[in-house]
C-alpha cells in the first residue's frame, strides 16, 4: 500500500482540464484574490491564474537560472511546454512577493511520458509500461535572497498534497546543479553513483550530446558531495528517490541535469507522516 499523503482537511482539486488563455491557464473574471492553495506562517501557495501570473514565475526563473548569461532580453525563462504545466506560486503572506514557484505536469502512465521536459535528455523507454499516473516536477527555483528554511518545506508539503489529490505514482525530473563544469560536483556525482542509481528497470538511457557519466571514487567526502547538491534533490533522496547514471550538460539552461526519480510507494511512513502534517 503507498504512504497515504492527505491532510486532515482536502485541499481543492487541481485540475488539469482549467481553461486556457494564450497557452497559459485562464484567468478568473473575479476580482477576489485566489484561493490558497496551502498557508503555512509567512507563507501561502497558489496555483497561477492567467499571464501575468506565468510571467512572475517566469521572472523569478530567469534570475536564478539565467541572470548571470543575461540569455534572454526580455527577463523571462519561458519554454514550449510553459503551456502544458500548472505553475504554483509560493508567496509571502504580508508583502505579496513571490519567494519560489515550479511546475507540474501530469501524465496518465508511463508511456506518455516520452513529451516530457525530461525526455529531451534522458531515453524513457524503460517507463513505458509503468501504469500509473506520473507527474514531472521542474524549474523549481527559489529567491537568491531568502533563506528561510519554511520555503522549501511548504514547497514539498503542496508537492504532497498534488500527488495525494491525483493519484500519482511516481515523481520524475530533472535535478539542476548550477553552471557547466562538473569538476565542482565530482563528490555528489559519486556519491549518487554509489547509494542512489536507479532500478535498471527505469535506468535512463544517452540521448543528449554532453554527458557526464558518474564514476564512482574509491570514498567520495560525504560532507562535500551532499553540500553540492540541490536542496529538492536532498529532499528526494531522503524519502527514497533514485537517479540516472549520468548528467546532461544543458548549454542554453546554463546547468547540469541529472533525472531523478521517486515513486511514491516507496516513500518512508515517518517521511510520509511529515509531509501529510505540512499539508494538512
């Protein structure tokens, strides 16, 4: 049986059917702000209703994946499949200021998933015949300026109402680790080699044109190797994530890749318990 993730109370249910506006989910006609999806101290989640909503995420994405290549002209990180997502917003209650956003896509099984953000760098044929609903999880970006702990933790406890809300079996995506060098990241690279690959079953194949194949050291420096990797990705790992034998270098993003994997069902009850209570 996978870990039950529902609150005490439901959240409202996210449907992937809303309307949409200039390929971004349509805006409300009220004038009543809308509806949180998650509150928690500071903190609030909601789901992006209409462009300029988009356009927030957009800008948030731009300054912590872009800004220093100054890649774009006009502020936005925005791609094809902006328009296939629903983008959640978190917000500081009393100033109105986004402080972290991402987007999810779901999918009905495995052999949907070949559209995929993740598909562009990973072969995913070994998915194809998993059965269950599956969500991708990405551009999950945090402001360079905040460092509140409760940011990433209300983040993961909306994340869980999702995949309770929807059925969903599996998380997937892609891990970013910041820049293009991978000598930086030698020890987590290892590490992840060594304790986290992913069930041959569901290995990623080579599909980009820069790889970076993880080889394991002989004893990687645990204090370095977890330092260097993403917080989400620590996060993953924790409550029984998997990765791909290998990053891709993404030239036009800026960072290094590495697909990740978590199946909900091999979620910890204690991991399980925590983020129903962040939820409820």
């Amino acid at each position: 049986m996978r870990p039950e993730l529902r609150g005490q109370r439901r959240t409202q249910n996210w449907d992937q059917s809303r309307g949409m506006s200039d390929g971004f989910p349509a805006s409300t006609p009220s004038a009543d702000p809308p509806a949180d999806l998650l509150r928690k101290g500071r903190y609030r989640v909601r789901l992006a209703r209409g462009d300029a909503d988009v356009r927030r995420a957009q800008r948030l994405r731009f300054r912590c994946f872009r800004q220093p290549e100054g890649k774009t002209a006009d502020g936005l990180d925005r791609d094809r499949f902006d328009p296939l997502c629903q983008h959640f917003l978190i917000e500081d209650i009393a100033s109105g200021g986004l402080v972290c956003c991402f987007r999810l896509r779901a999918f009905g099984c495995g052999r949907d998933i070949a559209d995929s953000y993740s598909a562009q760098f990973y072969g995913l044929a070994g998915f194809a015949d998993y059965p269950a609903p599956m969500a991708e999880m990405g551009r999950f970006c945090i402001d360079p300026t905040r460092s509140d702990v409760d940011i990433p933790r209300i983040a993961l406890g909306a994340l869980g109402a999702y995949v309770d809300q929807n059925a969903i079996g599996m998380l997937f995506g892609c891990s970013s680790f910041s820049g293009t060098r991978p000598e930086p990241y030698c020890d987590s690279f290892a590490l992840l080699a060594r304790k986290f690959a992913a069930p041959r079953r569901w290995r990623p194949t080579e599909r980009a044109p820069h790889i970076i194949r993880f080889e394991p050291l002989a004893k990687p420096d645990l204090s370095r190797a977890m330092k260097g990797m993403p917080p989400l990705l620590r996060s993953y790992l924790a409550m029984g994530g998997w990765v791909s034998d290998h990053a891709v270098i993404d030239p036009d993003l800026g960072t290094i890749h590495v697909f990740t994997g978590l199946e909900v069902a091999s979620i910890p009850p204690a991991r399980a318990r925590l983020l129903r209570g962040i939820s409820a």
